[in-house]
C-alpha cells in the first residue's frame, strides 16, 4: 500500500509538472497572440480616410468633383492637360477653399509629386490627392477616342474644336496681341503727327505752284491766239500767216513727242498737272528736310497694323454672331 501511494503521488507530481510546463507555454505564445491581433486596430486607429474620387470628362476636358473641407460640398475643377501642372491644380483648390492648409499630391505607392509636373502625364494614371491629413484617391479614366461616325454629329464637332480653342488658349492670345498692337499703332501716331502736319503745308504750296503753272499756260494760248489774230486780219494777211501757224504747229508737235520721250508719259493734262505737283512737292521736301522715304514707311505699317487690328476684331475671330449686310434702300 506505501508502495502503491508513492507511485500516486509521483504520478500526480509528473501530472502536475506537465500542466505547468503547458500553462508556461500557454502563457508564452499568447502575449505574442494579443500582439499580433491587437497591431491592425492601433494603425487603423491612426491612418487618414481614403475617399474615391472620379475624373469625368465635360465638353472634352478632365473634370474633378473635389469635397471642399472648410464649406463641406463638391467643387467642380476644370483642367487644361497641355497648358497646366501640378502646381496650378493645388494653388485653384487653396484659393477656391481658404481653408486648405496644405495640399499634395501623391503617386498610389505613396510617392510625392513634383509640383511641375504637367496634369496630361498625372491623368494617364491613378494618384492620390493629400489635403489636410485627408487622403483622396482619384481615379484617372482615359477618355475613349472619338470614331469617324461619331464625327459625323454636330454636337461632337462642336465639342471637338470647343476643346481644341480652350488648349490653344486664343483669348488670351487676341488679348495680347491686341495690346501690342494698340501700342505700335499710338507709337505710329506720334512719329507721324508731326510729319502730317509739315506734308500738309507742303501739299498746299505745290498746289499753288502746279495750278499756278496752268494758269499761266491759259494765259500764253490766250496772248497766242490774240497775236495771230491780230497778225492775220490787222498787220499781215492769211496768205502770210499761213505758214506761222503750220509751223507753230509742228513745234507743239515736237514738244509733244520730247516730253513723251523725257517722261516716257503721254502729254495728258491730269498726269502733267500731277508731275508739276510732285517737282514742286519734292523741291519744298528738301528744303523743309522733310524725310519722304521714312514718312511712306511709316505710313505702310501705320496701314499693316490697323489691318491687323481688322482681323483681329472680326466677329469670326471673337466668336460673335456676323454682321449682317443690309441692302439699301434705293
């Protein structure tokens, strides 16, 4: 009966020892359990939300519906691809929200952005937009490209040279050339104001001079006509004057032919008077030193850039309706 008592208690013991060494090891991989289970709910705990965000496509430009966190709404975002960066996209959302305190963007591993990279490269794939500790990610969707029979609609066409006139940015173009031209148009004036006002002067003498000469030449036909008149009925007869005149004839024949040879002109009366007007025009030119070739040079391109304004006002050009052309009333 001792015996079989010792053998009990020795079991017992070795029972005992068993659990323990098991409780021990219990208690040894069950800190490392409750760890395990317990590290998603601390990093949950800490990390940003994720909110979804797609990129639609209006009228051919990328689109971003943003929440706003100061006004608690959507804010629509249009984005010029070819013409704007990353920089101008967040520089629109701090100054739509004045509440943003920081913004940036991310790639989807988690890599920052330069802020002058061009938005047509971010759009080709999805990123992630950081606004005060708020994580956005926006899905990038490539707009499908338009087929010949879609073409075919006006309302595609529309929207197709609509968006081609937004990437070239012609308003700001026009506007810019418009004042470029309105500057070299007044700089034109004030070279030509003064050289207007000496040309007028000068016009008006060789007037004078040119109509001066006419008169004259009147005058001499009239004394001319007087004389042999005068010759004919009065000193001599028409048996003697016959000749005189043939060969006063012939002699404004041949002045004729020498001016036509001198001027390569026919002897017409308006081109004559015009000639008479330019000799005296150019002799008071040089002595008024009036400078004529840079005065037409300047007229030419006082002329180019009111014709570059024309065409830069047309209604085609600003997108206005065209005018009408009225007949008139006869």
């Amino acid at each position: 009966m001792a015996s079989l008592r010792m053998v009990s208690r020795l079991a017992g013991v070795n029972r005992f020892s068993r659990s323990s060494s098991s409780a021990t090891l219990q208690l040894k991989v069950q800190p490392s359990k409750f760890l395990w289970r317990c590290s998603p709910v601390l990093c949950c705990s800490t990390a940003a939300s994720h909110n979804e965000i797609p990129v639609q496509y209006r009228h051919g430009r990328p689109v971003l519906a943003l929440p706003l966190p100061s006004r608690q709404e959507k804010c629509l975002f249009f984005m010029r691809p070819m013409l704007t960066t990353v920089s101008d996209l967040i520089q629109d959302i701090q100054k739509e929200d004045s509440g943003v305190s920081s913004a940036s963007v991310f790639t989807t591993d988690g890599v920052r952005i330069a802020s002058g990279t061009p938005m047509d490269t971010l759009l080709n794939k999805d990123f992630q937009l950081h606004i005060n500790e708020v994580i956005y990610n926006v899905r990038s969707t490539q707009k499908e490209p338009l087929s010949s029979e879609k073409l075919t609609n006006l309302n595609d066409v529309k929207d197709t040279v609509h968006m081609l006139h937004t990437a070239l940015g012609l308003p700001e173009h026009h506007l810019v050339q418009e004042t470029d031209l309105l500057q070299k148009l007044d700089i034109l004036k004030q070279e030509l104001t003064p050289m207007e006002q000496l040309k007028a002067q000068l016009d008006l003498r060789a007037e004078r001079s040119s109509s001066r000469v006419l008169w004259m030449g009147l005058a001499l036909l009239s004394v001319q006509g007087g004389a042999l008149a005068w010759l004919t009925w009065w000193v001599y007869s028409w048996d003697v004057m016959e000749p005189v005149t043939y060969f006063i004839t012939y002699s404004t024949s041949i002045g004729v032919y020498a001016y036509y040879v001198l001027t390569k002109q026919d002897y017409v009366y308006p081109d004559a008077k015009d000639r008479q007007f330019l000799r005296y025009f150019y002799r008071g030119a040089r002595r008024h030193q009036f400078n004529v070739p840079k005065y037409n040079q300047l007229k030419n391109e006082l002329a180019s850039v009111e014709e570059d304004l024309r065409r830069l006002r047309n209604p085609n050009q600003l997108r206005l309706p065209v005018e009408q052309i009225r007949p008139r009333d006869e």
